[in-house]
C-alpha cells in the first residue's frame, strides 16, 4: 500500500481523520501489526472521550482487532496484550462518570484481553491450542467432546503460571457476569463435558485447589459458582427440589395436573372405525410409551394401502388446559440415567393414549398409496379421525425374526411387505443416510429407531414410515398454505467448512491432515431447529419436513395435532385464526429450540450428580 504510515502516531492520525473508511487499516495490520496495534488502542482511547459521537468507529476498530485472534502468532498476540494493559492505565486515571459512559467498549476489550491469554501462547501443546481455540472462539461442544476422547495427556500441558486447560476454563467461568446467562450455560456444558471424559480422575484429583481457588474469589453465593461447589466437594449434594428451580423442570406434575387428567372426556365423534385392522406397534422392548401404529393391506388390483396411525393427543388433552401448558413447559419427554421425565402425566403417555394392544385407541391415520412395487403414489395422500386396536406388540428383536424366518402368517407377510416398502424408500433418498448418522451420533433415546437401522429391518421399517408422515403432512400444509410447525437443518457451505480447516490448520497443520476430520467439521455444525416457514430439510433431502409422528414424547408434534384439528377437522381457516395460528408459531419455535439445549444441559448435570449419588430427594 503507498504512502503507509510508518509509526503509530501516524496511525492513530490517520483513524481519526477518516470517519467513514476504515478499511485501509486492515493493510496497515497486514504491513505492521505493532505499529497500528498501537495506533489503534490510542485512536481508541481518544475516541472513547467522545463515545456516543464516535460509536461506529470505536466498534469497527473492536471488532478489526478481535478478527485478528485466530490468525496472529503468539508473539503478535502479546503485542496486542500489552496495548491493551496501557490501555486500562489510561482509563484507571479517568473520573468514575467517565468509565461509566465507556463501560460498553471496555467491557468488549477486556473479553479480548481475556482471550489474548488463552491464545498467546497460553498452553505450548499444538493440540491444546487447537482445543483452546474450540472452547473459547468456536465454542463447538461437539468438536470439543469429540476431540477429548481423541486425545490424551491434555491435562499434562500448563502454561507458565502453571495451569493447564481445565484450569483455565475454571477461571473463565468464575468471573463470568452472572447476567450471562447463555455464556454461564455454555461453560457449564464444556466443565460437565470434561468430567464425562477420561479426565475426570485427574481432574478430581485436583478438587481441592478448585475448592480453595472459589473460596478465595468469595463468591461462593453466586448461582453459577455454587453449580462448580457441587461438582467438586464429595460432602455436597443437591436436593431434586433445587435441581427443578434451577433448570424449570419438574419431575412430577402437580396436582392441580393430575387432577385436571379426571375431567378430561375422550372426543370419539367422528371417526373412522379401523379396529378390524391387524394393526402392530414396534417398539424397544421397555417402551410404554406407544404412539404409532402400522397396517399395510393389499389391493384386489395389487397395489397397497399403508395405515400410519399416530395417538391423537387432542382428542383427549384440550388444548391450554393445565395439562398442555405443562407438557409446552418441558418441550419433550428427557430420558435420563435413572428416570424418564413424561411429557405428559403416565396415565396418558403410557395409559391412556399409549396404543397398548386389545385397547381401543383414538388416533390420526395417515392413509397412504403403493403401487405393486411399493413406490409411493405421493398425489394420493389422506388423513383422518381414527379408531384403533393394535393387535400384535412387537419388540425390534421380534419383528425382525418373523421378518427373517420362514413363516407364511398374516403378520410375518405384512412385516415383509413392509420391509420391502422401507428398502424402496431408502434406495430413493440416498442423501439421507448422512443425516440418520447425525441422528445416531446426537440421540439422547435409546429407543429411537434411528440408532437400529442399519441393523434392524423393523427399525427400518418405523424409520421411514415416521419420516414419511412427517413429511407428507409438512408439504400438505404448505401446499394448503396454512401454518404448520416444520423441522430445518441447516448444513455448513463448503467454504464455510475450508475457511474453519484454513483457521485450525494454522494452529497445527500436521494435527488436522486426517481426511476423516473434514467430516468432523460438517458435523459439528449442523443443526437441525424448529421453524414456522415450510423450508427445504437438507438433511432428509425433501422440500419440506415435521415432527409429527410422536405427539406423546414431543410437544411440536402435538402442537401440530392441535392445528390439524382447528384448521382442517374443524374447519376454522378463517384469516383471523391463521394470523393468531401464525404468531403463536413463530414464538414457539424459539422456545423449543431453546429449551432444546437447556434440556441437554440439565441432562447432563443431572446424570453427572445420579452418578455419583449427590442427590437427595424432596
């Protein structure tokens, strides 16, 4: 660049006499990052005296030297820890009302100190680096618990205060602002993360020193430091009574719930009688809670007609009654090392909306179309109000022995049938095999059929009847265009995924050669989240998805029951109610992506502490 400025008095002139293009300071840090380093902290400070005038310019320049984290060497990086130490000199000596008016930008350039002295040769291990890099800049759990079953002697590395990785991820989380909620959570989840692994013992090994370490911050009454007390002193223990104020949760309903479930009367007006059907469930064999049931019959001219019946939560549960408020509150049912929490009070979950065999069940039937060689006749498509009684309860073990045996019953014929309708399936969507091992790796249920398909017929079976429906009345309301609850995933470009690898190459470049780790990367960041708007699922391949085929264990799937009922059985598609319909969505979908990941966390504090008997009851 011509005419750049040789020292950071030049520097700084030149930042304050440009307003609106700052660009050319991104060259002078490519030509000489001490110099405008220092240019910049002190055009910082100037500008600071005058914040509200000079916000955008003191954002930009924040924001420029933060960018710069990832890419700098260790010896750039202390350079930059330096400036900012002088930097805080010059502010200690400024009256009290002027740090308030500038404790926004102070506030973000501390964060930058902090992560300076994890990255400026915190830790002298490659690989540490690359995990450092992880947890506080990338803050990628997955990548993060993969990695610490990979690798080992992490622990054994310490920079030159003698502390090691875990070490100072304590100390991040100590300090933290207990405001910071989202921040605290993460933190948590990667200390809970690092005492799942290997390291565990040594990290245990070492409580004391945490415990004196908290004991002389004094803030032993914080919320978020009491959480460290507990994973650390063996004489602490939590009650459950806390553990549900803490994350929202309750294990038990209360009573005005339960005794709400007495008023309650089945809706059975309306329906279509089934219950001469041979119908089955497949199952894990502890399930109790069952809420989908299959048929397939064959046609006088060869073609078939495949029955998902799928329990109706409305028929039963009113929609805001107590009982629906509840089960919105949880979101899903959350298996956990001792216990499941319902999503529903049991008597409904696994009573009386549970397709228990020899019973008579309400249920939504989704009635599709085959031709003679099992392909979907996709234009002839039907749902409606049903009436079941499952006749066989098949475990995955047991239907796949009729499957692979040698009987001629009318059960083992449909279950083969069935088979050859699921290959069919799978042949014709070959993308989705990569989004079912995302599923494997992430399924918290050890019942879901996603975690058997590759093994089990029958598993495969349920899986592709289940994503099926879920697709299919997806793309009925939004070919309808009324509102509808839909699942996405969105799956990282391919040069976000080069500029991740470009970024930790750099760390270790011999580290990350492995092909295998490209495939770690994708994985890492994709995220399947719920959303009003009928998008493309990459992860199925198809233009459109829901969760509609497990309203007993997931509440969107009973949201969307509730929709079925007012906008198509009752008829109410009125441009007011879809409005109403439509806002209530929106916000719905925020809230149970969100409690998604509070509910992982609470998952894993809770079988941590299960684990070591730390916790008491009521």
């Amino acid at each position: 660049m011509e005419n750049l400025p040789v020292n950071s008095k030049e520097i700084k002139k030149y930042i304050l006499n440009v307003e609106n293009n700052l660009e050319g300071v991104i060259e002078f840090l490519e030509e000489d990052y001490k110099n405008t380093t220092e240019g910049i902290f002190n055009a910082i400070f100037t500008l600071m005296r005058h914040y509200e005038q000079n916000k955008s310019r003191v954002q930009y320049l924040i924001h420029l030297i933060e960018s710069t984290l990832s890419i700098k060497s260790s010896k750039e990086l202390k350079v930059l820890s330096g400036q900012i130490i002088d930097l805080d000199n010059k502010v200690n000596a400024l009256k009290l009302k002027d740090k308030i008016a500038i404790h926004e930008p102070l506030n973000q350039i501390h964060e930058i100190f902090l992560a300076v002295n994890r990255n400026a040769d915190v830790v002298p291990n490659e690989k540490v680096k690359y995990l450092s890099f992880q947890i506080f800049q990338e803050k990628n759990i997955s990548l993060i618990e993969n990695f610490l079953k990979e690798n080992q002697g992490i622990l054994s590395s310490r920079n030159k205060e003698g502390e090691n990785i875990f070490d100072i991820i304590l100390k991040q989380y100590l300090y933290l602002d207990e405001k910071k909620y989202e921040e605290i959570s993460y933190y948590y989840h990667v200390i809970l993360t690092f005492l799942a692994s290997s390291y565990r013992k040594e990290i245990m090994n070492n409580r004391n020193s945490y415990l004196d370490f908290i004991k002389k911050s004094k803030l032993e009454y914080k919320e978020h430091i009491i959480r460290l007390i507990e994973l650390f002193d063996p004489n602490y223990s939590i009650t459950l009574d806390k553990i549900e104020e803490r994350y929202h949760i309750n294990f038990d309903f209360f009573v005005s719930a339960l005794d709400e479930v007495n008023t309650f009367k089945m809706d059975n007006t309306n329906r279509i009688n089934f219950l001469n059907q041979e119908c089955i469930t497949i199952d894990g064999e502890s399930s109790t809670c069952l809420d989908d049931a299959l048929y397939l019959e064959q046609n006088i001219d060869g073609t078939y007609t495949l029955y998902v019946h799928i329990t109706d939560i409305p028929s039963f549960v009113p929609y805001q009654s107590i009982v629906d408020m509840e089960a919105k509150k949880r979101a899903e049912t959350i298996y956990l090392r001792d216990r499941k929490i319902s999503l529903y009070p049991e008597i409904i979950s696994d009573g009386i909306c549970s397709l228990i065999p020899n019973n008579h069940r309400n249920v939504i039937s989704y009635i599709f179309h085959l031709d003679s060689n099992f392909s979907l006749i996709e234009e002839d498509f039907s749902f409606v109000k049903g009436k079941i009684q499952v006749k066989h309860r098949l475990n995955y073990q047991t239907a796949d022995q009729l499957i692979l045996g040698e009987e001629n019953t009318s059960l083992a014929i449909m279950l083969k049938r069935l088979t050859l309708f699921a290959e069919v399936r799978k042949k014709g969507n070959i993308i989705r095999d990569y989004y079912r091992e995302y599923q494997n790796a992430l399924n918290f249920d050890p019942n879901h059929e996603s975690l058997k398909t590759n093994i089990s017929p029958s598993a495969n079976i349920v899986h592709e009847t289940m994503v099926l429906t879920n697709y299919q009345i997806g793309k009925y309301f939004k070919d309808s265009s009324l509102p509808y609850l839909y699942r996405k995933i969105d799956l990282p470009s391919e040069s976000f995924i080069q500029e991740q690898l470009l970024k930790l190459k750099k760390l270790d470049p011999i580290f990350l050669q492995s092909k295998e780790y490209y495939q770690k990367i994708k994985d890492s960041y994709t995220k399947a989240k719920y959303t009003d708007k009928p998008v493309y699922h990459k992860g199925q391949n198809l233009e459109c998805y829901s969760h509609s085929s497990s309203p007993a264990r997931r509440y969107a799937d009973a949201f969307n029951q509730y929709l079925l009922y007012d906008l198509i059985f009752n008829h109410l598609n009125n441009n007011q109610n879809i409005y109403k319909w439509e806002y209530q969505l929106h916000d719905l979908a925020y809230y149970l992506n969100k409690k998604k990941k509070e509910n992982e966390v609470f998952s894993s504090h809770y079988n941590y502490l299960s684990s070591k008997n730390l916790i008491k009851k009521k």
